[in-house]
C-alpha cells in the first residue's frame, strides 16, 4: 500500500480527492463534499490533535491557567450588502461567534482583504464602517490587517478574510465531541433568515420579502449564559449546511443520536413560505446569528430563561434531545407522527452564502 492509500485509509477516505478531478461549488457547502475535503486532504497532510477534532476554533495550551483560542475565517458573500447586513459585519460576527461557541472571551481580531480593482472607495468604506460597528458591539478589536488589490476580474468585488483569538477560563470545557445522552437541544432563535436575505438579494428569482439576515455577534449573550449555567456542554453556531448539517456534525463528534421535534422548530413565516415556493429546506439554510445550544435537561429551562432575556435570543426554543449512543443519526419526529432522518447536506445548496 503506498504512502497516500495508507493516509486514507487512516482517515476513512473512500477515493481520493483527485478522482473528483477539480473543486466543485459543493466543497464549500459545508456538507458532505466539504467534510470529504477537510478530511481527505487537508488532515491528511495538516491534521494534528487540534485540526483533527474538528471544532470551529482551536483551544491551545497556556502557562496561565487560561487557554488561547484561535480560529480563522473567510467571506466571500456574494452580494456584498443584503438585507441586515454586509460583508463587513459578516467578517466580525462569524469570526467572534466561532471563538465564542468554544466558551471563549473573545479579544481580538485580525482582518485581511483582498479588493479587485474598480471596486468603488465608497463601498469599501461603507463596509469598514460597518465593521468597526460590529467590533463596538461585539467589543472587540481589529489589531492586524492585510491589504492586497487583484487586477479587474480576477476577484467578485472584495474578499475579507479574518482570524479570531480569546481566552478560555480555566477548568472550562465546551466542544462538539461533548454531547451526552439526555442532554436538550435548544436553538436560540428563527431558523434560515441569512440564506433567504441573501437569496433575495441576489435577484435572480424575481421575488421579495420581509426577510432580513440575522448576522449578528453572539459573544455577549453567551457570556451571560456561561455565568449563569456552567454545565453547557456544546455550542455551536449553525451557518453553512444549517442546522441539520450542524446536528449530524456534532451527533457523529460525540458518537450519540439526536431527536428534533418538527413543531418545536422556529422558522419565520416568511422564510418558510420563501422556502416552500423555491423548494428550500429551512433546515438546511444558513444562519449568520444563531447558536445551537446541547447541555443537561435539568439546565434547559433555566437556560431557555437566559437566551430569551437577551436581544438575539427571545424566540430561543427547547427542539430536541439527545439520545444514547449511536452511529451519529439525527432524526426529526414529523407534525404527522413519522420519522425522517436528517443527513448532512451532500452539495451546494446556494453557493457564496458567507
């Protein structure tokens, strides 16, 4: 057996990436084709303990007591403004969210963009604008940064790319491998709200809403939780593959099953008729500010008190339940009384979400 075959195997490859002969638009969906990318090419040759245990940030070791938290981002959204939002608030909130789903305090980032040329001055201040509104809110700051222009058409409008650091309290231990059976699910809020934003936005299929993305900076509500409720087991912000994707995520980490309760579910009226009309699953749209939340039922109304004080959490729902030991199946139990289970999604389902 050669030296690629071996590594495969080792990480449960089924063919390598080459077969596929090019990137498609599914290997950034943050399904199956991104997971087979991850796994079969980039732990493959980059993997350690901290690649490897597939979070959103990484938790390293520090002489302190606290423990360093780092992750990194980029956006490429495509438009770059769209209702509630922009590319800008887009960078800061999904970099501050992925450090603060680890139970982190968040404290800086850095920020890098990548302009094409003819991008109007204009735009591009609005959108700086627009982050430094997010870091005041999110109360952070951008410490570092990076500039590079392409030559027309060699970039869509502007790429921002930014890296997130925090610190972890001692003792504290929140990750995806950490759900336990018995456990409540709860989501903090509508589900699908940024895909449709973005959908509309786009223009293509000729309609319009009142939907308006949701991207939002998470650190401070749960900042308050954690002071409250300190047994939290997983956070996890659900944005590409949506909620599913993420359940079946963290159910496989943890090697348990997850119930969800169709009628228990958020989602907006109006995103749900969007979803209906364009033949959408509002489980599977992204989320840009929302937290999926896995800790002890004896926790989850207390919890579910905490969430709905905050501004970015008053529809947060109870939806499901952990389940013993498994293979990592997600299932939802219908408002017909039958069963259908969740996977991850398997191909870009509308690309350039984030």
């Amino acid at each position: 057996m050669d030296d690629i075959s071996q590594k495969l195997e080792a990480f449960n490859c089924p063919v390598p990436l080459s077969q596929h002969e090019a990137i498609l638009l599914g290997h950034g969906s943050g399904g199956t084709l991104t997971h087979e990318l991850i796994k079969c090419l980039f732990q493959k040759h980059l993997g350690n303990e901290y690649l490897n245990a597939g979070n959103d940030a990484a938790v390293l070791p520090s002489s302190n007591g606290e423990k360093l938290v780092i992750s990194t981002d980029a956006h490429i959204v495509s438009p770059l403004f769209f209702p509630g939002g922009d590319i800008g608030r887009l960078a800061v909130c999904g970099t501050v969210n992925d450090v603060a789903m680890m139970g982190a305090r968040v404290e800086a980032l850095t920020a890098s963009f990548i302009i094409e040329e003819g991008l109007p001055i204009s735009d591009l201040e609005r959108i700086v604008v627009s982050m430094e509104k997010a870091c005041r809110e999110a109360n952070v700051k951008i410490v570092a940064g990076d500039t590079k222009v392409t030559a027309h058409g060699d970039c869509d409008g502007l790429f921002i790319s930014t890296s997130g650091f925090g610190w972890l309290p001692s003792g504290r231990q929140i990750a995806g491998d950490l759900a336990q059976p018995g456990d409540a699910v709860i989501v903090s809020g509508p589900l699908g709200n940024h895909g449709v934003a973005i959908v509309q936005a786009r223009g293509d299929l000729g309609f319009t809403s009142s939907v308006q993305s949701d991207v939002a900076p998470l650190n401070g509500m749960i900042a308050t939780l954690l002071e409250s409720i300190p047994d939290v087991h997983v956070l996890r912000d659900p944005t590409r593959g949506g909620l599913a994707t993420t359940l079946v995520e963290i159910a496989r980490q943890s090697g348990v099953s997850i119930e969800l309760e169709e009628n228990k579910l958020p989602i907006d009226q109006a995103v749900r008729a969007v979803c209906d009309m364009l033949g959408l699953d509002p489980l599977y749209m992204a989320n840009e500010g929302k937290l999926v939340l896995i800790l002890p039922e004896a926790s989850a109304q207390k919890a579910l008190g905490v969430l709905r004080a905050h501004q970015y959490g008053q529809k947060a729902a109870l939806i499901g339940k952990v389940h013993e030991k498994s293979s990592g199946k997600v299932w939802l139990r219908t408002t017909l009384g039958t069963t259908r289970v969740l996977d991850m999604l398997t191909s870009e389902m509308l690309p350039r979400i984030c």
